[in-house]
C-alpha cells in the first residue's frame, strides 16, 4: 500500500482527483483486532507487515504464490505458530482495464478461502485473574491439566498491547517497549529462564529414592549447615529444623536435607533423572521459541566453558543444586510441565495452547491433543512419600500454610525462593538494603485436588521473596476460581496485588457445537447468573451472528458450589473486527476462541467466547 489509515478527507479529495493517478485505487479492508488490548498477549502473539528476512523466507517456500499481495503475517505466539491454519488461500481476479488503469470488465474471480478457526484450552476468566493478581510485578505462571496436557492459564507480566503492532508500531511506542526494564516483550513462560529454587526439591526426593540414595525413613538431626571443604552451605533457619526425614524436608523445605543428598548422589544422578521431567529440553508445547534452560552435568559444563579450570565439575557445585540453585535454570513453562508429570504419576505430556481446529467448509473440529512425550517410571510408595510432604506443604507447619489456610479442598504444593546474586562465607544481608532488581524471587508450584488432580500450577514472582508469602496466595485465588467457581472481589485482588483490576468487557459468543472433548478433560460450563466484577474469557471468530442468537437463547447451566454468573453480549462481525487479507479479493484470516470458564466439574457442552 503506498499509505494506509486514510481519512475520510483524504479519501474524498482522492476520489475527486482520480483521474490524474492512473492504476490507483483506495480498498477498504478490515484489521485484525485485539479487543481486549494485552490480555493473554504472549499468548496469542500478534500479526504484523511483513518484513524482509520474512519475504524471502516466504519466497523460498512452496507456499510463496499463497502469500501475492498478502503484507501482515503472524509474528508471536499462536499467531505465529497456528500461520499456515489461520491465514487461508490468497483468492484472487483477473480483469480487463481500460487506458487509465481502471477495471471495465472481469474475466476470472477465483475466492479467497477462510482460514481455520482455532479454539484454545485456556480460560480467559482465569488468565484475567491471574494477571489482574500480579498487578504491576513481573513474572509468569503457567497452569496445565495434568489429565492431558492442556494449557488452562500462560501468564506473562508485564504484558503489552498487541494492536500497536498490527499496521506497524510507531517509534515511540517501540522504544517505550524496548528499552523497559521490566522488558514486557519478554515472554517470560518460553524465554524466561531462573534457578527453581526449593521447588525443585520433590524431583530430586522422588529421584534419590528411586536411585537408592535415600530411603523415607532416613533421618537426621538438621544442625542448620552442611559444612563441606571448609565451606558452611546454610538453611534459611539457623537453628536447624530438628529431627528430620524425607516427608519434613518437603514439608518445611530442610536445605540441609537436600545439600546432602545433592552430595551423595552427585551431578550427572541427578540430571539423568530430572531430565525426564523435562527439565533442560524443549518441552515441545505447540509454539515457537521455547527455550531449554540449563540442567547442568560435567558434560554440560566442559562444553560450555573455555578455560581449563572453568571446566573442572568441582564438588561444591553439585551442592548447592539440591536446593535449586547454582548453575539451575529452567522456564517457567518447564517448571509446569515437570509439576503435571510428577502429578498424574509419570506421563509427561508436550504441552498443547490449541485445543481443537475448525474447518472453515465443514464446520468440523479436529481434536488436537498433546502427546505423550515420555513417561517417567514411578514407584507408588515412592510417589505417595513425595506427593504426602507436598500436601503437608499446605498444611500447619508447611511453607504454604498461611496462603492455603481454610480452602475447601486439598492440594500438594511446594514453596521456593531463589537467590539472584550469591552471598559471601558467612555474610548476611537485609533485603531492605539490596537493590530492587537483586532481590530474591518468589516461586510456587502446586496441583490440586490432590486425590485427583485437574490444575498444575507453576509461577514465579520476580525479586519478591519468599514464596510462601508472595506467590502461594495468587495461587490460592487462582485454585479457588478454577475448582469452586470462586472469582475474588476487587477489593481481594487488590490486597494481594497492590493494584486495582482493570474493568474489561468480555463478549460471549454462544455455544460452539461440535467441539471435541480432549480425553480426561470434561467440557467447561455455560456462564450462569451474575458476573463477578472483572471475570472474563475471551477469543476471536468469523461467523458471529448465529452464534449471537445461540447466546441469547442458551440456557445458563451450573453446579451446585459454583456461583451464578452473567451471561455477557456477543456482538456482530463487525464489531469483532476480523482482519481480511488484501491479496486481491483476499483471504479472511481465521479467529481464535478460548474455552469459557473451564472448570473441570461441570459436564455441559463447550463454549466459545468472541473477541
């Protein structure tokens, strides 16, 4: 397009001078649009003008001639990775012009086929809180149904606005985005990497039994140091912890405990297990650029360092990796992935955002499910020693007891508070007395219920401290809504995240037949009689009306312990504001829908929400 966004001035006063610019014509087109602005945004990523390394990357593929006249492509998250499904088939027309350029007779119009709808497992009303629950602080969380592998919630904070991108970012907005120091193009769930911390400590327990390291009945009496080489590894409690054994050492997070067993199995023990719960690999989700982290061995460490001694694997570097730290860097999205496998006993799924795809010709849903991508050998007995001190996490005398006191349900959770710069031989500090950006972070992974598990949650809250204090109750708030339908209240949200929620409008866009049920998962119900303020869900699609008439006569359905909601108002495609390609007649790029509400205990039919 020579320029775009024209005014109805300056289309007038085109229009009138036509005549001079042969070959030149104004075509209104429609926009991809993202009504409800950064919500879910690393998620759903963006489309974007073509740039050049994309151009040539599309004129060296088969698919080249689908792309003439096409000037956006998808650029993040599912928009990138789902390209091939929601762009369509270019059409296009052949015509006969006149000496000015103009049109006077068409001799061929070949229509542009729509692009696949793709319906997402997340639920937006549980996205919106958990991101409404961060408030202004950074990190991520990540929630998967443990039963299939399904992604229920992909928080990254802070987040941006993907509408700025869509006919080209101006270059204030850009700089204000790059050069934050929050970074909020950081997808933090793939790219984001950080030492796990305490969290960490249930893999290697379920590990040092397996390997016969320890056994659960091994105690001792915890002094509160591991003195090793002349070198003194510290608990968090001075005093020690008392008498101790496996169960107490998850239950109260025993860092001694766990320097031990780091010390007695060693490194390359230690990472020949972890590894199958994906720590230091791609987990293989159903998106682009996904980091591997760092789950440090000796053959890790002679590759990557240069000299000599750097690449000597020294005994003090194994300790301090049974407490999450050291050379331990994993992604959120793996920290989830691991937590789902160690929930439902062993079966590490690839994590999957798309739940179903919709063929535009026959309106037919083709189930997308995750797959299996090992499966983790896992001792009953063992696993019960290991899943009973998660529980006791949230329990009196765990480390998450205060954030999980009196819920209605039961989980298996563990704390973590990872250190982000390493402190000197028997130095202390106050974190009053640290900068902001080397405070320690705060980390939480929890699955619940805990007899059947149907939500994993893993999350991290960037320098914030202890996880129990700071990231256990965003975590609380998030399972109550999930399991009970319980959506806290703004005054709620704000007292957790130090900031007023956001009022958004959601649209719900009626029910959408036809959508396939993922093994183990059960539908996500209707919304029902009164909206808590700000809940939400959210998507995109193409064939609104039909849908809309569903929306005012679907019959609200609820379980006992859920709350009545209010069924919000689907608008019409117009007002959803699909973006229509421009490669000739054009190709309608598909929308996206996200499940509405999905919590696992009500059996109706699957519902799509419009953005």
């Amino acid at each position: 397009p020579i320029l775009n966004k024209l005014t109805d001035d300056q289309v007038a006063r085109f229009v009138a001078q036509r005549f001079r610019f042969p070959g030149v014509n104004v075509r209104a087109r429609l926009f991809r649009s993202y009504p409800l602005g950064a919500l879910g945004c690393h998620l759903l990523g963006y489309i974007g003008r073509i740039n050049q390394a994309e151009q040539q990357r599309i004129d060296d593929s088969d698919d080249a001639s689908n792309y003439l006249g096409t000037d956006h492509i998808g650029k993040l998250g599912v928009e990138q990775a789902y390209e091939a499904q929601l762009h369509g088939v270019t059409g296009y027309e052949e015509v006969e012009v006149n000496a000015t350029g103009r049109p006077v007779r068409k001799i061929k119009t070949v229509p542009a086929t729509p692009g696949q709808n793709l319906v997402l497992g997340v639920d937006i009303r549980l996205q919106k809180l958990i991101e409404d629950l961060y408030g202004k602080r950074r990190g991520a969380c990540v929630a998967i149904d443990p039963r299939n592998g399904e992604v229920l919630a992909f928080v990254s904070m802070p987040t941006f606005d993907p509408n700025l991108f869509v006919d080209g970012i101006d270059q204030v907005n850009w700089d204000a985005l790059n050069n934050s120091p929050d970074r909020p193009m950081l997808n933090r769930i793939l790219r984001g990497t950080f030492p796990p911390g305490s969290t960490y400590k249930p893999y290697l327990a379920m590990g040092a039994l397996t390997d016969g390291i320890r056994t659960a009945q091994w105690s001792f009496r915890d002094p509160g140091f591991f003195m090793f080489a002349g070198h003194r590894f510290r608990d968090d409690v001075p005093g020690g912890h008392g008498i101790v054994d496996m169960h107490k050492a998850i239950q109260v997070s025993c860092d001694v405990y766990f320097y031990m067993v780091a010390h007695d199995w060693g490194v390359d023990g230690m990472a020949n297990y972890t590894s199958k719960f994906s720590f230091g690999q791609a987990t293989g989700i159903d998106l682009n650029g996904e980091a591997k982290g760092v789950l440090p061995s000796k053959a890790w460490k002679r590759k990557v360092f240069r000299s000599p001694a750097q690449k000597v694997w020294y005994p003090g570097d194994t300790i301090s990796l049974g407490i999450g730290q050291g050379y331990n860097t994993f992604t959120p999205l793996q920290m989830a992935t691991a937590l789902s496998t160690l929930a439902n006993q062993g079966t590490r799924y690839a994590p999957r955002v798309v739940r179903a795809i919709e063929d535009m010709a026959s309106r037919r849903f083709t189930p997308v499910q995750a797959p299996v991508a090992e499966r983790v050998d896992m001792n009953p007995a063992y696993w019960q020693v290991v899943h009973g001190g998660m529980m006791a996490v949230n329990q009196t005398g765990g480390t998450g007891a205060d954030a999980f006191k009196g819920a209605q349900y039961t989980s298996a959770g563990k704390t973590g508070t990872a250190q982000v710069f390493t402190v000197a031989q028997n130095q202390t500090y106050d974190t009053k007395d640290v900068a902001h950006h080397l405070r320690d972070h705060a980390l939480y992974v929890v699955y619940a219920p805990a007899e059947n598990p149907v939500i994993a949650l893993a999350m991290i809250v960037e320098n914030a401290g202890f996880g129990g204090a700071a990231a256990a109750p965003i975590a609380r708030k998030a399972l109550d809504y999930h399991l009970l339908g319980l959506y806290p209240t703004d005054d709620e949200i704000e007292k957790i995240s130090g900031a007023r929620p956001q009022p958004v409008q959601f649209t719900y866009a009626g029910e959408r037949e036809g959508v396939p049920h993922i093994p183990g998962a059960k539908p996500p119900p209707a919304p029902a009689a009164s909206a808590p303020a700000g809940a939400a869900s959210a998507a995109t699609s193409a064939a609104a009306s039909a849908a809309a008439a569903k929306a005012a006569s679907a019959s609200p359905v609820q379980s006992a312990s859920t709350p009545a909601r209010a069924k919000p108002t689907a608008f019409d495609a117009d007002t959803l504001g699909n973006y229509q390609r421009t490669a000739c007649t054009g190709g309608l790029r598909a929308p996206l829908f996200t499940r509405f509400g999905a919590r696992p205990e009500v059996t109706d039919e699957s519902e799509g929400v419009r953005l």
